[in-house]
C-alpha cells in the first residue's frame, strides 16, 4: 500500500524559464512466503565411512522423505523523496538536475522460504536456500544532464550520473545454527542477504541526427564505473555503445543498427563452480524495415544477430573459458493492422 504526492513550481531566473517538481512516495509492504519443506531431524556417523554424517528426515509413511508446509511473513516500510529541477537555458537548450531515493525489491525466487541441506561431513557442513526476510535495497541517485535540440529532429545530449546503494542482496554465506536431535549444528548456509554498499558513477552520451531527405543517425554510448568499501561487485554493470542509421519516408522504414556492450560480471557465484563468471565483450548487428500499405496494414521485417555472432564467458581469469551461447540470427517477417 502506498501513497505519493508531488508539487509543481514554475519561475523565471531572469530571463531563464525554470520549473521544480518535488514529491515524496511513501509505501507499506507485507510479504508471506510459502512452501514445503523437508525437515532435517539429526545427522549421525555413517557406520561404513568416518568422513560422513548421514542426514536423517521426517519420512512418510511409505519411507520417503516428507515435506512440511512452511509459511514466513516479513513487513517493511519506506519513505522516498524525488526533486526534478530544469532550467531552460535557451530556447532549444535545457539543464536538467534530478535527486530521488528508489528502491529495487528482492525477487520471488531470493525469497523462497525453503532451506536446502548440501553437504554433511564432520568439519563440513553446508546448506543454500532463499530468505524471506530480505528488504528492498535503497539507491540514492542524483544526475545532472544538459539537452540540445539544435533542429526539429535532431539533438544531443550529455549526463552524469551518480548512485550509492545500500543494503545490496548478493548471495553469501554466513552461520547458522540448527537445533537437531542430537544437538546444536553450526552450518555454513548460502542465501540472499541485505548488506552489501556500493556507488555506481557513469556518463551517458546520445546524439540524434536527421536530414531533410529522410536519412539519420543515432549514437549513444554509456560509461560506468562502480566501486564498494569492501570490494564487493555489482552485477550486471558494463560500459555500452549503440550506432543506427535509418531511413524514415512516404511510409517506408529502414533501420541498421549495431549493439555492443563491453565485458561484464554476470554472477558473483556461477552454480557449477561457485566462482565468478563474467561475459565477454558482445557486439551485434540488426535490421528491420517496414512499409504502411495504407493507414492500417503495414508489411515488416526483422533480422536480429545477423551475423550469428555467439556469446562467450570466463571465469575469474580471462584465460578461464567457461561457456560459450550461439543464439544463431533470427529472422521474422510480418504484418500489422490497426483498426
């Protein structure tokens, strides 16, 4: 449940237009996670080897291993300002100023309630699961960006960006105690927690430019860097460029564009070996056209990695070939109708 009001001011700085809008969000959350979870009774010396404790459940009566449903509940609440500010430095020139407080909410499956018992042996005990019990991670962001629009169709523009997160879910291990028949077990469980702080800064860059004839350009291209007090790394985050020409005329449209994102981590714990993997540098080419046979059916076509570039992965060393993904080009053709 929440609730969010904003107000608008307008002025003149002289002979510069300004305009502010200030608001405040203000949001109630409850959460209930659910399942069914196998209950671990004890764990005993496995009689036939000394380097294993045998994991011992609540069984059915057939003798399989019974699940019991489980439901966890969790609540939070958070209050989130925002300020917009833009001055109209020229007609066809503007600055722009932006602070807020946003939040990014755990997934459904980080908060999965159940917990997985791994590995069992005298001075190794280990278990994974979610945690229902996460909170959003708050990201304090500002930004400062200044527009041109140096023709109808045609502009660039320039921004910086800052972000400082805080109570970042990242998945870590940490004891836990468990309470079994035999008594109390320390185990090393892995899961989604809150904690981790960071600070994201970057440059965006775009420009857009068309001529009379029906031809243009667009380019932008992202800069970003991220850093944290204890070397923790965001996932996800890439320096990133993009380059299109088209053609938009008498109905008729044509786009080449070419994508390309700079190498990057994708996971902090990959599943199969538990360590880092990042994906390297990707670039790519698409096309699509189309043409309105009138004002309500138009003919299109799409092709997309045209030229079957693949998608290749290492691990913490460059050299550590992990995975490499063909997704092959893919190509559609279609039509469209509006009514």
């Amino acid at each position: 449940m929440s609730a969010y009001a904003d107000f608008v001011f307008q002025g003149d700085l002289g002979d510069m237009p300004w305009t502010v809008n200030v608001g405040v969000r203000y949001s109630e959350t409850d959460t209930t996670a659910s399942g069914n979870q196998a209950t671990l009774l004890d764990i005993s010396q496995n009689p036939l080897d000394g380097t294993i404790l045998d994991q011992t459940y609540i069984e059915d009566e057939n003798g399989q291993r019974a699940s019991v449903p489980i439901s966890l509940k969790n609540s939070y609440t958070n209050l989130l300002p925002s300020v917009n500010v833009k001055f109209e430095i020229e007609e066809d020139m503007l600055l722009r100023f932006g602070y807020s407080e946003t939040i990014t909410r755990p997934t459904l499956e980080a908060m999965r309630p159940v917990t997985n018992i791994g590995t069992t042996r005298p001075d190794i005990l280990l278990a994974s699961g979610g945690n229902p019990y996460l909170t959003p991670f708050l990201s304090t962001n500002w930004d400062v960006s200044y527009e041109w629009y140096y023709a109808d169709a045609s502009a660039v523009s320039i921004g910086i960006f800052s972000k400082d997160v805080e109570g970042f879910i990242s998945v870590t291990p940490a004891i836990e105690a468990f309470s079994l028949a035999s008594g109390s077990y320390d185990f090393s469980v892995s899961r989604p927690r809150n904690g981790a702080s960071a600070q994201v800064e970057g440059l965006e860059m775009a420009w857009t430019h068309t001529w009379e004839s029906g031809f243009g350009i667009q380019a932008n291209a992202t800069i970003v860097n991220s850093s944290s007090d204890d070397g923790f790394q965001l996932e996800g985050l890439g320096d990133s460029q993009n380059l299109v020409g088209f053609y938009e005329k008498d109905g008729f449209q044509a786009r080449v564009a070419f994508n390309n994102r700079e190498s990057f981590l994708q996971t902090l714990r990959n599943g199969d070996t538990g360590e880092p993997e990042y994906v390297d540098t990707y670039g790519q080419w698409d096309v699509s056209a189309s043409y309105d046979i009138n004002e309500n059916f138009t003919v299109v076509f799409e092709g997309i990695n045209i030229t079957d570039e693949y998608t290749s992965k290492h691990g913490s060393l460059a050299s550590h070939f992990t995975e490499q993904v063909r997704s092959g080009a893919r190509y559609a053709v279609g039509v469209r109708g509006s009514f």
